[in-house]
C-alpha cells in the first residue's frame, strides 16, 4: 500500500499572512478548479500556476510535488465542509440512530466544490496518491463510525453479538454511492436505511441471544441428568 501523503509542513505547521496567505489562497482555489475541469491525473502544475497568477517555481517552494499539493486541498476541503477534524468526531446525539444520522447526513449534504473533490479521489483510485489520500480518508470515516455502533453495544442499545462493522458498512453504503455517482440523497431514505438496518441489527442480536439461552438450558438439563 502507497505511503500515506503528509500535508506540507510550510502551510500546515506556519500561519501565513499578508501576501504569503493571498499567494496560497490562489494556489489552493486554482488547484481546486484544475481537479473538478480535468481530475488529478490531467492536472498539471503549469495549468495551476497559469490559473492562480503565480509563478510556477514559488508553488513547488511550497509544495514540493503535485501529491503534496492535491493532499493539501483534499485537507482543506474536508476542513470546510465538515469543520476543522469534525468530519471524524463522534456525534452525541444520545442514541445510534441520531448518531449515525448526524453522521451520514453530513456525507450528503456537501456543497458542489466539495462532492466534486470527494468524487475525484473515488474514481482516480488507480492513481497511488490518489489511493492513498483516499483511504486516509475512508478509514477515518469508517472507524469514527464503528465506534459510534461500539459505544452503543456497550451503552445496552444493541446486542453485544452486534458485528458493528457490517452495520456501519451497510448504513454508508448509499452515501458511498451517491458520491460515486452524483446521486442525491435526502434524510428520508437516510431514515428508511437506518430504520432497516439497525432492526435487522437487533432482530439477529435476539434471535442469538436466544439461541445461546437455549443451548444454555440444554446443557443444564444433562448436567443434572
């Protein structure tokens, strides 16, 4: 697997200002433009240079290949449309099902510049930076999302046989799919899908646990046989 890009330490770790700020707020829109007109592939840093007004030599001054730059914008981006790391906070809604919802909702209510960014690093995966930001990404989601179902087994709301992976993969598959293909979601079929998934989540953990009490009662009865 590709090694995970690095945001670049000269924009990520220095608060810039004045003309320093202009010059990478430029980059950035220009970037953000060349990725939605032509994907990372296509993108080239002349195109970006040429779009933003600045010179090529300054943009690879600070950020030294087109990997560090795209990872940079794909940061940001997430940044704006979630809030800076919320993407990955665990909503506190009181219950799984508010959880997951803040959760998914926020996956289909992004703006065009964002779903377009999104989009990208979901077709270009055969690109290895491309992968790599994207699964960065992927598994951030994934994991903050399976510690809300975790947080809820241990909470009593569903049963502790409950394979919070499957139920997470299952409830994200829609939002996965819209991205992908520019579908449009609203919050009654996030309603149904959470609605069908976590009742079939609780039917199984029954129906276990069920089958645990009788395989329990069973081996009581030899004992005192």
């Amino acid at each position: 697997m590709p090694k995970a890009i690095q945001v670049s330490r000269k924009t990520a770790n220095v608060r810039v200002r004045g003309r320093a700020a202009d010059v990478v707020a430029r980059v950035m829109d220009a970037t953000t433009h060349e990725l939605s007109r032509v994907g990372y592939a296509a993108m080239r840093i002349e195109d970006v240079a040429a779009r933003s007004g600045v010179n090529k030599t300054t943009i690879y001054r600070r950020w030294a290949t087109k990997p560090e730059l795209v990872s940079e914008v794909i940061n940001q981006q997430v940044a704006q449309a979630f809030g800076q790391g919320a993407a990955f906070t665990l909503a506190e809604t009181g219950t799984l099902r508010g959880d997951l919802r803040a959760s998914l909702l926020m996956g289909v209510g992004l703006s065009p510049a964002h779903l377009t960014i999104l989009r990208i690093v979901q077709t270009e995966r055969t690109v290895p930076e491309i992968d790599a930001i994207t699964q960065r990404l992927r598994d951030a989601v994934r994991r903050s999302r399976v510690t809300l179902v975790q947080r809820a087994i241990a909470r009593g709301e569903l049963p502790k046989s409950t394979d919070a992976e499957l139920v997470v993969d299952l409830v994200s598959a829609p939002v996965q799919r819209a991205l992908l293909f520019n579908e449009r979601l609203d919050a009654s079929y996030i309603d149904r899908v959470l609605d069908v998934v976590l009742a079939g989540a609780a039917a199984l953990g029954s129906k276990a646990a069920a089958s645990t009490r009788t395989r329990n009662n069973g081996h009581k009865r030899r004992s005192r046989d």
